[in-house]
C-alpha cells in the first residue's frame, strides 16, 4: 500500500491550490482538479445507488465500476499514467449488451425516477456526462488518454441501461415522458 494518511489535514491547500500526485500544485479551480473531482464525485454517487438495494448482478457491475473510476481519478490526478485500458471499456459494453438485451425497446423517453436505486443511478448518469464533459475541456489544454473519455462515455450508457434495470426490478416501474402534455 502506498502512503498511510496519519493527519488529514496538511493546511498547504489553504492558499487554493492543491498537490497533483507527481507532486506538482495547481490552482483548486484547474481543469485538472475540476476533471478528478467530477469522477469522485461520480464515485461517490455511485455509493449512494449501491447502498440502496439492487440485484446481485448490478451490484458486482457497479462495484468493479467504482474501482475502476479510482483508478480513473488517479490516472487524471497524476499527469501521464495510465490506469484505465481498453479492455475494460470493452467490458462496459459487454455488461450493457448483457443487462439491455433483457429490456423492451425503447419507444418513448425516460424520466429520471422508477424507485430509489434507479433515480440514484440516473443522477449517477448524469454526474457521468459532467466528468465526461470536464475531462473534454481538459484535452483541449493538456494531454488526455482517449481511454479516459471512452470509458465515461460507455459507462454513461451503462448506467442508462442499468437505471432502465433497477426501476424494472423497483414496484414503481419507467417513468414515461409524456410528450402530450406539453402545451403549444
């Protein structure tokens, strides 16, 4: 195991900046640091849909996911590593074949909502698209793996298919955009 933290707080982010993990600081505000926290921030919601109950399968998927995203946070955080490979973007869309070939088509769109575990896994989603987002303007200015963007982007529909799953299996079902309820 790498270092062992005996004292969470160190002050030297007090004056807005933060350590990257090759030791250099950067503002708190850096796209970097922006791109990062947006994966943990995805991590995290991802613990909030794993602490509601899900089936077995969903959870061994999303559990390796959250492992995955820490790798993904440290390969942002240290500039030039590489953690995340193709390889498990390929088991992404595997595991999205797997959970959408049991679903029915889609013909109307999806609101997020359909229980507890769902709507957490579409607010996941959506925390998803964001680090994607961030990881994009962070390309613009610095050296990016395309792996980085590939995975959020698989694992975004992933986690469609998987909201989709989880509000099945909840009593409260998909909720349907009803378009004829918008007014002309």
């Amino acid at each position: 195991m790498g270092n062992r933290l005996s004292k969470i707080y160190t002050r030297t982010g007090d004056d807005g900046t933060t350590g990257l993990g090759d030791g250099t600081r950067v503002g708190k505000d850096s796209a970097r640091v922006a791109a990062y926290g947006a994966v943990d921030e995805l991590n995290s919601a991802l613990g909030v849909v794993l602490a509601c109950e899900v089936p077995a399968d969903v959870r061994e998927v999303l559990t390796r996911v959250q492992h995955e995203l820490f790798n993904l946070g440290g390969e942002l955080c240290i500039p030039g590593m590489a953690l995340v490979h193709a390889d498990a973007i390929t088991r992404l869309e595997h595991e999205l074949d797997g959970f959408n070939e049991h679903l029915p088509a889609l013909k109307d769109f999806i609101l997020p909502g359909g229980g507890m575990a769902a709507a957490h896994c579409h607010l996941a989603r959506t925390i998803c698209r964001r680090a994607e987002r961030e990881i994009v303007a962070l390309s613009r200015s610095e050296a990016v793996r395309d792996e980085a963007m590939h995975y959020l982007n698989r694992l975004s529909d992933l986690l469609f298919v998987v909201a989709r799953v989880l509000a099945r299996a909840s009593a409260h079902g998909e909720v349907l955009w009803q378009h004829e309820r918008v007014r002309r």
